[in-house]
C-alpha cells in the first residue's frame, strides 16, 4: 500500500498552514496587547513561549517553501516540523486533559465532548504528519531531492 502524498501538495499544504497560524498568533497577540494591563502581563509571562512557537511554525513556513523548489534542506526541514507539531498537540492535548480531570467533579461539564474535542484535532494533525514523514522518507522523494 502506497501512503505517499504528492510534493507539491505537502509543500503548499505546510507552507498555507504555517503562514495561518503565523498570522493568526500576530493577530492574537496585538489583540490581546489592547485589550487591557492585565493582557500584556500575560503576554510578558509568555514571551518566551510565543516565540517558540513562532519559531516552530516559521520552520513549517520555510519547509514548506523547501520542498515546493525541491530543496535537500526543505525535506529535512519539513520532517522535522513534523515531528516537532505531532510532540506539541500530544503535549497540549496531555496538558488539557490533566487540567480537565484536576477540576473539581461539579465543574466537569462533559466528559466525552472533552475527549471528543481533543481528538477531533490529534487525530487529523498526527495522521497528516505522519503521512508527510512516510511520504519523505520514501526512497522516489529521495530520488527527487537528489536531483
């Protein structure tokens, strides 16, 4: 059975991916520097975070650019991207779940929508990564790289 996804189509799909949530996080984060004192503390406690994740998804951005021109460094940089995305939702979903079950039994509004919420992204974004890593991997992607 053949998993592979076409190139052009992983290029574009990362790099379209990577400009949104690049875009998306900016507009967060000025938002939420005019919303209020309270805001931007937040946004100074989080400083270091915010850029990480800025960083991983310009890897995504510039992966994805990678692999539309056929770059050796874009393939390696892609795979890495994903592998790094499939860590960050286990962790953030590890993270949710761990403060859903630290709330108190009245709290706890739903369980299985919480799970169900969780996996409604986990499952579609480890699936897609691991269909990028497989996809160059493959001995006809390394073919195409190496010229």
């Amino acid at each position: 059975m053949d998993l592979q996804l076409p190139l052009p189509f992983l290029g574009w799909l990362f790099t379209i991916a990577s400009v949104l949530a690049l875009a998306v996080g900016a507009l967060l984060i000025v938002a939420m520097h005019r919303s209020g004192e309270l805001q931007r503390r937040y946004l100074a406690h989080t400083v270091w975070n915010d850029m990480a994740l800025f960083g991983i998804w310009f890897l995504g951005l510039v992966g994805g650019i990678g692999v539309l021109r056929l770059r050796p460094w874009g393939r390696d940089l892609l795979e890495f991207f994903c592998w790094t995305l499939i860590a960050l939702v286990l962790l953030s979903a590890a993270t949710r779940f761990y403060a859903y079950k630290q709330l108190p039994p009245d709290e706890r509004v739903n369980w299985v929508g919480a799970v169900s919420g969780l996996l409604v992204v986990l499952i579609p974004v480890i699936a897609v990564c691991a269909a990028a890593i497989v996809t160059l991997r493959s001995d006809a992607t390394r073919a195409v790289f190496a010229g």
